[in-house]
C-alpha cells in the first residue's frame, strides 16, 4: 500500500532524519517523535544498521508469516510513512553518507547518549556548527547537560524519577508497605518523550522562519515525565504543608474519595467531586436516603468521610455493568469512564466514529489496523500513506537516486557492511 497521493500533508515540506538507538538500553523516543511528523506528511528518513535494523524491529509480537523483524507489532506502528535507509554511522564512510542525508535535512532525531554522540562526531554543538539551519533535537534519559547525562536511565527510571510511579496507583493506596509504586504499561515514559521532542521541534522549525537558524532541542525523558505531574509540581511549591494533598504527596496513602471502583464486570473511574459533581452523582443513585446523612452534606464532610462514602458508592456499582454506570454519569454530567480490556478498546463505539484505528496493508504482514494520530484535524489530517519500510527499503532511492551513488558503489558498501 503507498497511498502517498492522498492529498495534501500538514508537514509534507518538511525532511527530518532519525538516528537509530547504539546504546545496548532500548528507547524508542525519537522513533515515536518521527512517527509523529511522519503521519502528518513530513519525509522521516529512519537511519537504521545493516543486517539487525533499529531496535523497534525486535520488540513486541510479531506476525504469522515473514521474518520477525518486519512483522513485529512496535516497528509495523512506530515505522509507518517512514523511509529506511541502513547506515553504519560508527565507520568512517558510513558517517560521511550521514552528513551527505544531513545538508538536506530540516530536523534530527538522536536518541543517542552524549558521550557517545560526541565520540561518533555526532555532538549537538557539531552538528549545529556544520548544519546553522538543522534543529537538533537530542532524545535522552536525563538531557545533555544534566549531572546526570551519562548515567543509563530508560522506562522503569523516568516513571521512577519523575514521581509518576510513586503515585501510582494515585489515591489508592491503602497499605503503603505491601502497595509498593507502579510502573505504568508499556514504554509510556519513551512516547511522552517523543510527543515531547515533537512539538519542541515544530516550535523550533516555526522559529526559523524568523531568525533563518536551526537551534538545538534538550529533551529529558525524566523532565518529559516530570511534566506529567505538574499538578503536583504546583501543590508541592504553592500548597500548604498542612493541606491533605500535599501531605499525600509524600506519604503516598489514600486521602479521600477513590478514582477507580470495581463494578459488576469489571471496574470504572468515578468522580463526585468537586461539589459540582456531587448533585449529578446522587441524582445518577437514585437519590438514596444515606446521601442525606451530615457526613456527606458538604464536600468537607465527604472528604473527611471518604472511606464510608467509598464503600456507599461501591455497593451500588456492584450491581450494575460498566456500561450501565458509565451512560447513567454521563447523562448526569459526572466524570466517569469504563476501564477497558484491549478488545473492548478496538471496539469502542467512539474510536469507531472517530475513525481512530487505521487500516494498513504492509506487502510481509499482510492486512491490519493499528491506532491512529491521538488528533483530528481537518484539511491536513494525520494518515497511513504507507506501511512501515523494509530495512534498507529506500537505500537506492535516498543513496543512489539522491546522492548519486552508483549501483555498483551500493553493492560495495553493502559488502563492507556500511549500508
């Protein structure tokens, strides 16, 4: 499928590379930053090493049929409307071919630990002295000039580090010694930090339209995360030392009224405050006479009272679905949303209006849907134009057709291992 004349793209005149992770740690930030300019039109040149490929080729399931290293789920959906080209940038020619791809170039993706960038030739300030009109963006743990730059970080620290995991689950915590912190599913703190260098860089693309220079872009993946929890940030610095909240933050224990309560198939998040909520909530129960007793008159009342009102709000819930709950807040305006298997997410009758899963046919996986752009927008939309590459998929056409190297210098290289 290459559905590349689909219309006109939001970015379709911007070029961008990717440089593949070396480190052994795996990070899938700046892949999850080209995937987003990518969907939105932008030419991303995925820079990967020959034979083995970058690291989104050896994580997560793969298909039925064809080498696992197309098929796998993570590189089908990280690497869609991106180009592959296999360089080997730690020898000599292989980087000078980099350079070559770079003078075209708008955006640099670089996962790439600092002292390692620095050792290839490949340090932002380099880069930025060689290309005045490329905005480097470095995708690392901790950011370039941090203490901490050339420590190993990854998922498990920056949800760790950054406090996201010390308060998860938030506001569940009971039994803080045998409720130890969470790690959120997956490799979230890698795409929040991809989502992060995205923007930064279209921020630092706009600026170049007014000063003509390309600028370098710091993205800490443990500052990425941090922004997550800015909330916190502002009770820590702002709130009272007395106030529950900013208690909570460092005991971690339950301070009031649950987020998520089990129900009769499974569970759902439920609000009734702040006190706006509260009216909707009763109406939604039916106006039960124990919401009329004085522990539960005021919002104060029903802080300070939150285990009973947790065990009040539970009982009912167990006797109704999800969904039944979920149409019954919704109709009373009050927070609520089911709590998703897999399956029921594919299904949704929302991402099914929205069109959000997007049709993919790739020529080894074969015919799939995948999520789409977290976004809608209207005259550019984001969209498949063609399926993840095959490694090396484009080495002819961005080295032999762009750069003008012959057929049989290709076949050379391949043999010497640089492509």
């Amino acid at each position: 499928m290459d559905n590349t004349n689909q219309g006109p793209a939001a970015l379709d005149d911007l070029k961008v590379v990717e440089l593949p992770m070396l480190d052994a740690m795996p990070f899938f930030a700046a892949s999850m930053a080209g995937k987003t300019m990518a969907e939105l039109g932008a030419e991303v040149i995925k820079i990967e090493p020959p034979r083995i490929g970058a690291q989104d080729r050896r994580f997560g399931p793969c298909g039925q049929s064809g080498p696992a290293s197309e098929t796998r789920a993570l590189h089908l959906f990280l690497d869609c409307n991106k180009l592959s080209v296999t360089l080997d940038i730690q020898q000599q020619r292989g980087h000078e071919l980099l350079m070559r791809i770079l003078e075209g170039a708008d955006v640099l993706f670089n996962p790439n630990p600092p002292a390692l960038c620095e050792r290839l030739g490949l340090g932002w300030r380099t880069l930025c002295d060689r290309f005045p009109r490329l905005v480097v963006v470095s995708t690392t743990f901790f950011g370039t000039a941090s203490r901490y730059r050339d420590f190993r970080g990854g998922d498990l620290v920056a949800t760790q580090m950054s406090g996201v995991g010390y308060e998860t689950p938030f506001n569940q915590v009971v039994d803080p010694p045998n409720n130890p912190p969470l790690k959120a599913a997956e490799r979230q703190a890698d795409y929040m930090t991809g989502y992060t260098a995205a923007a930064a860089a279209m921020v630092a693309v706009e600026g170049r339209k007014r000063s003509g220079k390309g600028q370098h872009i710091d993205v800490s993946q443990w500052l990425a995360m941090v922004s997550t929890i800015r909330i916190n940030v502002g009770e820590l610095s702002h709130d009272s030392p007395r106030a529950g909240m900013h208690r909570r933050l460092f005991v971690r224990r339950k301070t009031n009224a649950g987020w998520i309560y089990p129900c009769r198939d499974g569970y759902i998040t439920f609000r009734s405050s702040p006190g706006n909520f509260w009216d909707g909530a009763v109406r939604m129960l039916g106006n039960p006479e124990w919401a009329k007793e004085p522990i539960f008159a005021t919002e104060t009342e029903r802080l300070k009272n939150s285990d009973a009102l947790d065990a009040m709000l539970t009982g009912w819930f167990m006797e109704y679905t999800k969904e039944e709950i979920f149409q019954r807040a919704q109709a009373q305006g009050v927070p609520c949303f089911p709590v998703y298997d897999v399956r029921e997410v594919a299904e949704n009758r929302q991402y099914q209006a929205r069109d959000f899963f997007q049709q993919c046919d790739h020529p080894v996986a074969g015919h799939f849907k995948m999520p789409g752009a977290p976004y809608r927008m209207g005259r550019t939309p984001a969209a498949v134009r063609r399926p993840a590459p095959r490694l090396g998929e484009h080495n002819a056409m961005i080295l032999g057709e762009r750069l003008g190297i012959s057929r049989a210098e290709l076949g050379t290289l391949q043999a010497q291992g640089v492509i």
